[in-house]
C-alpha cells in the first residue's frame, strides 16, 4: 500500500519561506508524475505544483515565481520550495499522485502565513 507522509509546515511569517517534502512509499517512483495540492480553510482542494516523470514542471497562476517543486527520485521524495508566502497560502498541503488516479492521501502538512 502507498504511503505518502507530508512534513515541512509550521507558522511563518509574511514574505518567509518554507520548504515542505513529501516521502512516498511508491514502487517506481521515477515512474510516477507527482503534484502538490492545497487546501485552504474553508475552500476546496487546489492544485499548486506538478512534477513529470522527466522533471517538466507546471506551477499554478497563483504561486508562479515564488513556488517551485522538485523532486529526488533517490529519495522518492518531491519537494514544494515556497517563497515570498502570503496569507492566502495558508492551507493543509498535500502530495499525491497527478491525475484522477490518486494514491491514498496523506495527513497533509499545516502552513500559517501569519502577519
């Protein structure tokens, strides 16, 4: 069964950054295209970052420029780099897999943007 285990949030302040890692238990990681979701309080879950299995990458309109992901196919790990983060990045962020095909989900780690 695929494992996926969000770490890296916590509290930060306006115009911070945070790094947030996602490892995955996952036969052929390299294999996989990866991707990062939100989901702030109160509102539906949002794609934020996508990883291919090539390294190609797709950042979401309201992040480009401050969020890039990454990934360690070593390490079956994909990496979400925030920066410049505002209020409205406060969420529950989450890995999984890209595409209607979804492992199942991990507990998400919490960001707080806080002023």
């Amino acid at each position: 069964q695929v494992q996926l285990v969000e770490s890296g949030g916590g509290l930060v302040q306006l115009g911070g950054s945070l790094r947030l890692s996602c490892a995955a238990s996952v036969n052929m990681f390299n294999n996989v295209t990866m991707s990062w979701y939100r989901r702030p309080p109160g509102k539906q879950l949002e794609l934020v970052a996508t990883i291919t299995t090539s390294g190609g990458t797709t950042i979401a309109d309201s992040v480009k420029g401050r969020f890039t992901i990454s990934r360690d196919n070593t390490k079956k790990t994909v990496y979400l780099q925030m920066n410049s983060l505002k209020a409205e990045d406060t969420a529950v962020y989450y890995c999984n897999r890209a595409g209607s095909e979804s492992f199942i989900w991990g507990q998400g780690t919490q960001v707080t943007v806080y002023s």
